[in-house]
C-alpha cells in the first residue's frame, strides 16, 4: 500500500482476528455489533492518545496529590446508519463525549453521496471531532462528511474506519491532507462493479442492524 503521512494503519493480532470475524458470513448480527464496538475501542486508545491534558490536584485515600485529567472536548460524529455502531465503544472510553450525526446516503447509479441530515454539537469547535465509519470504500461519504463538519467551524478532525479500500484512502487523503486517518486493515483490492469491497464484511448497516 501507498505510505500516507496521515494515515495509521493497525497492526496488532487481536485487531486482526476481530476484523476477520467481522468478514465472516456466519458471523451473527449480535457478534457482528459487539465486535465493531470492541474494534473502536481499542482504536480509541490511539486515536486519544494526543488529547490535551492539565494537572489537578486530588484527595486520594491516604494523601492528596496532583494528577492528570483530559482538558478538552471531544465530538464523535457517526455517519448514518453504520457509524452508529462505533459509537458505545468510543463513549466506554470517554463518556463524556458529545455525539452528533451526519447522514448520507450513497446514490447507487452514482455511487455519489447524498446528505439527509446534519446535527452538530454547536460549543466545541475547539475541540476534536472523531469521525466514525467502518468501511471507506471510494471515501465520498467520509469527505463529504469531514466537508460538512469544517463548514461548521471545526478544524481539529480524525476519521475512523474498520476497513478501507485504497481508493477510499486516496479519495480522503487528497481532499482532506489536514485529517489524520485511523485505519483498522486495508484491503489488497479496490472496489466492485457496485462500489464495494469483495474482501470485506458486506454492508455494515444492514449486518449492525440485522436488516438483510
């Protein structure tokens, strides 16, 4: 794969067997959710880890002492529907997250993204926005997206997702080179005929929510 400054790319054993139970047919939809939320989590802690910090002081059990706590707000935005099911995992590290939506939805003729709904926290501008979807497959959605969000007033942006195809990467990196990427694996192969990614998990939303 293409090296992209502002991309990461997992590697870890633990999110590899996950990533392959998510690509899985026999894989059922209770698992499949379950194992998004755990894959986010544990991408969580990477994608947190330059989060601005400040030192408190505390009364601990025997003395008080001085400590570190976050000192910033953070937006998980999940495009809709997939996106949702990244959510829990990311909150189960930073509850006091806000979470707002973007939905759009992919013209099939097209493969063109079409926006039906924006709903933004409107007082942390300052502070970072985790964009969240599984597969980034031609990146529109997730450019489209990221577009929406800057219009907003936000300039601090990482996106998350499960799995990418490389024209998803390219699609991203080259529209949006001041968003940092966070990718759980990339595929050998672009896309099919119908936009997707053979070697992947299928339509994430309809295996999230059991609706195919």
């Amino acid at each position: 794969m293409k090296e992209y400054p502002n991309v990461v790319v997992f590697k870890h054993p633990l999110i590899d067997h996950k990533i392959t139970h998510l690509c899985d047919k026999n894989t059922s939809t209770k698992e499949f959710r379950e194992t998004v939320s755990e894959l986010a989590m544990l991408m969580g802690f990477e994608a947190f880890k330059d989060l601005k910090t400040k030192k408190v002081q505390i009364d601990g059990p025997i003395s008080s002492f001085e400590s570190t706590v976050v000192d910033e707000n953070i937006a998980i935005v999940p495009i809709l529907r997939a996106g949702l099911g990244m959510v829990d995992g990311l909150l189960s590290l930073f509850p006091n997250a806000r979470v707002g939506h973007i939905g759009l939805y992919r013209n099939e003729e097209t493969l063109e993204p079409v926006e039906y709904y924006c709903k933004l926290p409107k007082d942390c501008q300052e502070g970072q926005v985790i964009v969240v979807d599984p597969a980034l497959a031609t990146g529109g959605s997730a450019s489209a997206a990221i577009t929406l969000i800057k219009k907003r007033g936000f300039t601090r942006i990482k996106l998350l997702s499960l799995i990418a195809a490389p024209c998803g990467i390219e699609k991203v990196t080259t529209d949006h080179p001041d968003v940092k990427v966070y990718v759980a694996h990339v595929t050998e192969e672009n896309l099919n005929e119908k936009g997707y990614m053979p070697k992947a998990f299928g339509d994430a939303g309809d295996r999230l929510f059991g609706t195919k």
